[in-house]
C-alpha cells in the first residue's frame, strides 16, 4: 500500500498530505512512508497528525513531515502560505507554534 500510495501522489494532484497516525504505529513506518512520498520528486506539503504526537514527541521531530499537528487549520496554512514549507514552523520544528510537539 505505501508504494501504491506514492504513486498516486506521483500521478495526482493535491495540495496537502495528510497523515494520521495512531500511538500504536511505528513511528519508523511513518517515516518510511514519508521518505517514499518524498523520494526522487517535489511533492506538496506533507502533514503528521494523530496520537503518535501526543505518544512519541520525541520521534514525530524525525519523521521528515513539514509539519506535526492535530489542528486543522494549521495544516491548512501550509496550502495558503506554500513560502513557509521551508520556514519557521516547518522543517525546522522551532517556532513557537502552539500546535507543533515539541
């Protein structure tokens, strides 16, 4: 499924990469998951939400996603302000952005 999931973001075309994951997911799936989406391609911003945020901060920081959240509206911002995929509260993790783990 993870490859056929890649494909369909090769082939489509979206705004937003949304990804839910539970506290019982592998944080390494995740991020394997991710790395895929990623690899070889400029994709959309990508997203983490879910338990595992709340479960393992510590690793959500290393998943490779532009942005951990559970608010909505702050996912969004990434379709409204694609500039700050490489600004102070993706990537980098260091904003002081009520919605991102720490």
């Amino acid at each position: 499924p993870d490859r056929e999931l890649a494909e369909l973001v090769r082939t489509g075309r979206f705004d937003l990469i949304a990804i839910s994951a539970a506290s019982s997911t592998d944080p390494k799936k995740v991020e394997r998951l991710i790395n895929l989406i990623r690899k070889g391609q400029s994709v959309p911003p990508i997203v983490v939400g879910g338990s595992l945020l709340s479960y393992a901060p510590s690793e959500v920081k290393k998943l490779g996603a532009d942005l951990a959240t559970n608010d909505a509206a702050a996912a969004l911002e990434l379709i409204n302000h694609p500039s700050d995929a490489d600004n102070t509260y993706t990537r980098q993790w260091s904003a002081p952005r009520p919605s991102l783990t720490e």
